[in-house]
C-alpha cells in the first residue's frame, strides 16, 4: 500500500475544514434565525450546536497543522500526537455545548408550565430538515476524507457533523410535537439531544486518549503483519511482535529467529527486508524496528 505524502494529506485535511466552517457558518445562521422567528428552543440549541462546529473546525485545522510538523531534535518522533491533543480539545468543547443544552432543556421541563411554552412555526420545522440533510452529507464526506488520511481530529469533526445531525432529528421531533399540541416536546428535545452529543464526546476522548498512551493495533492488523513478516525470506520464527499507536502513526517492534550460522551481513539483510516490507504493506506505520535472534535462543 503506497504512503500518502504528509503535505498532500494536510492540503486534503485543510480543505475538508474550509468547506466545513463555510457550510456550519451559513447553516448556523439560517437556524439561529429560524429558532428566533418561529420561537423554538430546540432549534436554537441546535444552532448553537453548529457554532460550536465552527470553533471545533479551527481547532482541528491547529491540530493537523503542527501534526504535520517534521522531527526536530526536541521533538525525535516527530509531533503526530498533537493531532490528539485537538481531538481531546474538540472533546471538551462538545460536551460543554451537550451540558449547555441539556440544562436549558431540563428547566424547562421541570418548571412545569407547559401551557407558557412557545408553539415553535413551521420554519423551525423546515431549518431542521435542511439541517439533518446537510450535516448527515458532511458527515460521511469528513469520515471519508478522514478515513482516508487517518486523521483521528478530522474523523472527531465528523462526528461532530454526526452529532449535529442527530441533534437536528431531535429538533424535528420536538418541534413537530410540540406543533400538534404538545409543546413539552421542544425541551425534551434539547435533552435528547444532549444525550447524543454526550455519546460522541466519550467516543472521541475514548479514541484520543488511545493515541495518546500507546495503544497496540488491533488483533486483526498485528496478524496481517505477522503472515508479511512470516513470508520473508530468511524469517524462520517471530518470536516477539509489538505495536503502538502514536497520533495517526504506528510504531512496530519485532524480534524474528534465523539461522544463526548467517553472516552479520546476512543477517542484516533479512532484518531490512522485513523493515521494508512492513512499512511497504502498511501506510500508517511510521517505522519498524527489526531484531534479529539466531534460531534457538
């Protein structure tokens, strides 16, 4: 599998995030505006949701930025792991934003005056459904692009967009409730929508933190490294494999058996070819350390 040039990577990821600030800029005001006119709590807290996508966006451009950054001498393995400390950023904000709405919602709810409550217009309905269509499209276009460059604070502002879009079919519930009498719906809505945006603030910390504190690789990808390593010529046994995940990187550590009667020359030869091989096969792997044990010992 053939790496991807950091440069081009960045150029991609700045691109996904210039497209994304413009369209939650747009879609924001349009649903701020729609909340205040039709008189619907719900649908300003999701506009409120997409305003934060803005500010999260920066954060990721920052993040993938001085990701980006070659290996200095203070800095050897090189700065990937910043990417994570965006994702963790992004976290945080997101679940001050869920708490934020939550709350509002909650009051209202408890304070028992339904009667009072706003009957959200039919624009309030209508800016939630242009939301869940344009921030379901973001989702999938960010997590593809993210997928694609293994950027784990690009793939956090997908779910970002996931998340929005979530928020809008709660809105679109609770506005709609509330429009065929039932105007508690429109807060309960804001609570909902708390909860989902809760979800993908622990599943993005989850993934960040994972980065951060070396992680191995998943079983599926270590055995796909063991059968590359296995079909090297010379390879007689691995005896010890190790994987770590540093930011959108992987870091390989494997000890392999051969012929002790080898040249050092030899040997050295057969440790490179597995070096190659698996940074060949593997795009994300940033360096493999190959050690090399006379059969036996």
């Amino acid at each position: 599998m053939k790496k991807t040039n950091p440069d081009a990577k960045t150029k991609l990821a700045m691109r996904v995030s210039v497209i994304s600030i413009i369209v939650n800029l747009v879609l924001s005001v349009f649903k701020l505006s729609a909340g205040l006119i039709a008189k619907s709590g719900a649908m300003i807290s999701d506009a409120v949701h997409s305003i934060s996508d803005v500010f999260s966006t920066f954060v990721v451009m920052i993040g993938i930025t001085l990701s980006a950054k070659k290996s200095d001498h203070e800095h050897p393995y090189g700065h990937e792991r910043l990417e994570c400390v965006a994702s963790i950023i992004l976290a945080v904000v997101l679940a001050v934003t869920g708490l934020g709405i939550g709350l509002t919602g909650i009051r209202k709810v408890a304070d028992g005056n339904y009667g009072n409550l706003e009957i959200p217009g039919i624009i309030a309905l209508i800016a939630s459904v242009v939301s869940i269509i344009t921030k379901e499209g973001m989702y999938w276009y960010t997590r593809a692009v993210a997928k694609k460059i293994n950027s784990g604070s690009l793939m956090a502002d997908a779910w970002h967009h996931r998340s929005d879009s979530l928020s809008s079919i709660g809105a679109f519930i609770g506005i709609l409730g509330a429009r065929m009498g039932f105007p508690v719906a429109d807060p309960v809505a804001s609570i909902v929508i708390c909860i989902f945006i809760e979800k993908a603030v622990v599943d993005i910390f989850k993934d960040a933190v994972d980065k951060m504190v070396d992680k191995s690789c998943s079983d599926k990808i270590v055995d796909n490294m063991k059968a590359v390593i296995s079909n090297q010529e010379g390879v007689e046994k691995i005896d010890d494999i190790k994987t770590r995940l540093f930011g959108s990187k992987i870091y390989v550590d494997v000890e392999i058996s051969t012929d002790g009667s080898k040249t050092l020359t030899e040997a050295h030869k057969i440790a490179e070819q597995v070096h190659n091989a698996i940074e060949k096969e593997f795009s994300d792997v940033k360096h493999c350390m190959v050690h090399v044990n006379p059969t036996g010992e």
